[in-house]
DNA sequence: AAATAAATAT
DNA sequence: CATATTTATT
C-alpha cells in the first residue's frame, strides 16, 4: 500500500519535473529556431526530445512502476532518454545539405581538432551565415537548463568562439563575455561585462564616445572558415580582407577585423621549417622574397606558384591546421626588409604591385 | 614582465 | 588595402 502511494507520489513529482523539462525545451526550441538554418540537427533534436517526453507523460504506463529511467536524472546529467535520442538521429544528418552557400570545399586537412569535431563533423557542411557569432544577445541569458542547452551551446560556442565544454586549451580568447576560469557564470559575467564596458571608456573623458571596440575572438570554427575563404581566394596574399569578409558571409564581421585577422595570419604564416632546405643550390644563394618571405629563385615556378596563390602550400606552408603555434615573427620581417633593400636583393612582393594590378578585376593569376 | 591577439593609425 | 603602432589581455 504505502509502497504504491510512495510510488505514485514519485511518479506524479517526475511528471511535473518532465513537463518543466519540455517547456524548458520548447523555450530552447525557440530560441535555436533562429538557427534553423545552420543548426538544423540541432533543432530537430530538441524536437524530437519534446516529442518523446510529452509521449512520455501522456501515457503512464509503466514506467512509472519501475520508478526509474526517463527524467529521474537529468540532474546528473545525461539522461539516457536524452542521450538515446541523440545516437539515432545523429547520424541522419545528410537530410538537409543544399543550402545556398556551400563554402565549405575544403577540409583536405585540417580539423584534427581532436574533441570537437565529432558534431562539427556531421553537421559542417555549411554552419551560419547569417547568424549572429559573437555578441550574443546578451538579452537573454538562458541558464536555467542544464544538459541539453550545453548541447546547444556547445555548438554555438564553439563558432561563437569560446570553445569551452569541449577539448581544447584555452586559447586566448578575451571576449568580453564569458567564462575566464570556468567559475563566474551566470551573474558574474554579466556584471563583468558592464564593468568592463565601463572602463573600456578610454578617451579619457567627457563623452564616453570612443570605447574601444570589443574584441574579436577567433574561434577554431571562424578562423576554418577564414581559412577556407583565404583557400577559395586563392591564397592569403591574393586575397583582400573585403572580399574575404564577404566571402565569409559571417555576420557583423568587419573588414578591419578581417584585415587585422588577415595581417596576424600573414605574418605568422611562413613557417621556415622545411620551406627552405636550401641544401640545394649550394652555389651563390640567389633569393627572392616573394610576399615575404625568402625563396630560391633558382626554382622555377618560384613566383608562379607564389602569385597564382592556388596552394602555395609549399611556402605558405601551414594552411592546414593552425599556424605553428608561436614563435618569433613580427619584428623580422621589417629587418628582413631592410636588410634586403640594402643588400640589393630582388624583392617582389606580390601585394605590392596587386594593389595597383587588381582593382575591380582580380586576376591574380595573370602576372 | 614578456608575449601576442586584436584595434586603430598611417 | 597594406603596414605600423598601440592597446589590452594572459
């Protein structure tokens, strides 16, 4: 007798939890819908989670008696029901491909990113384009869900730029938002937000025009793409920072923020190891600094390669994954500059004579 | 305190 | 648009 009143009891509390659970799902529902488009799996699982759990409550039937399984523990996390949702419809992806853009040619390489892919992955094909990344409305906080938002987030963020949740280190991403050492959520960050915002008040002064823009953070997601764009522009020293942006259709990008972007990656992206072995050619060392960076002219197809863009790989070396992690750069260039001016070296920098050359036309294949 | 990503200035 | 310099963050 008690036993079965307990049991009722239990199961009655587990209906209210799961009809909170559903609304909490609907509302994310909602809220991803705006990313139909470029988080349709996304969507689709919420879907069919709501679809489930109201199922579940509609019709009592056992379970209840068991007393176990279903929303009993979403609280640590990964409710099977959930989890069980996932596997199946994970995998169905291909439903929607298609799309207007598919920018994504790419990828021969690249992505060994060990976690995150795994959802990336699948659903790659094309992520947003019109979409807000950063910035998030910051409106609407939403917290109050636990697992099956950081589904969400997780994919959002990971474009949005913090890649947090999963893998990776934690590369130097300052937005001003969130997560620093994983504790101040919530509240916090929003606080520190506003602070922030206020001190950012540089210009000393009066009007409190002028803060300094927040930065931008670029994710692994945002800077594959930027890699993918600078591919299909034919190499970074072909491509300009306006066309890349548009290229990138990312929203609310600017191209000062593709330009700094496109300068940090020139610089870093010219890896001397192996670029050079220069063993050869043990004669006089004849070199030419094509975009930067040195070259035996003896080799033919030295500034073919080099101004066609076109995989260029052979100088430019790291389009794939990251560029080497860090090391000296900056200040070399300059010197290296000077030096060669004073040497008398040959330097034909490509960007140069392609500002003038290319203007509406690009052709950076004709020299 | 040095290093570096991003913003801004030329 | 390219580079140089400054600023901000870790």
């Amino acid at each position: 007798m008690i036993n079965s009143l307990s049991n009722m009891k239990n199961y009655n509390e587990k209906r209210v939890r799961c009809c909170e659970y559903i609304k909490a799902l609907e509302e994310e529902r909602r809220k991803i819908n705006v990313f139909q488009r470029e988080l349709p799996l996304c969507l689709e699982l919420v879907t069919q989670a709501i679809e489930t759990y109201k199922k579940e409550i509609s019709e009592p039937t056992m379970e209840n008696l068991c007393g176990q399984s279903e929303c009993s523990e979403q609280t640590t996390g990964e409710c099977g029901g959930i989890l069980d949702l996932f596997r199946p419809i994970k995998h169905s992806s291909t439903s929607l491909e298609g799309e207007e853009e598919e920018v994504d040619v790419d990828d021969e390489h690249e992505s060994n990113e060990t976690g995150l892919d795994c959802d990336d992955k699948n659903m790659k094909s094309e992520w947003l384009k019109s979409v807000q990344l950063w910035n998030q409305p910051d409106s609407v906080l939403s917290k109050k869900l636990e697992r099956s938002q950081q589904e969400t987030e997780t994919v959002v963020e990971a474009i949005n730029g913090n890649d947090n949740g999963t893998t990776s280190h934690q590369p130097p991403c300052y937005e001003t938002s969130n997560v620093k050492s994983g504790d101040d959520k919530s509240q916090a960050s929003i606080s520190g937000r506003q602070k922030m915002e206020a001190e950012k008040d540089i210009s000393g002064g009066s009007g409190g025009i002028g803060r300094r823009k927040h930065r931008r953070c670029w994710s692994h997601e945002l800077h594959r793409r930027f890699l993918n764009t600078l591919k299909q522009l034919g190499g970074p020293h072909v491509a300009t920072p306006k066309q890349i942006r548009e290229l990138m259709k990312v929203d609310g990008l600017t191209n000062d923020e593709v330009k700094s972007h496109l300068q940090k990656y020139r610089l870093h992206t010219r890896r001397p190891g192996q670029t050079i072995p220069n063993k050869r050619d043990s004669q006089t060392q004849h070199f030419v600094v094509v975009g930067g960076i040195w070259v035996p002219q003896a080799s033919h197809s030295t500034a073919n390669a080099a101004t066609a863009g076109e995989t260029t790989i052979g100088i430019y070396g790291p389009l794939q994954s990251e560029w080497p992690s860090q090391s000296n750069f900056g200040r070399t260039i300059s010197e290296e500059r000077s030096r060669c001016s004073n040497k008398g070296i040959i330097r034909c920098s490509s960007p140069a004579m392609s500002s003038s050359t290319r203007t509406k036309t690009k052709d950076p294949k004709l020299s």
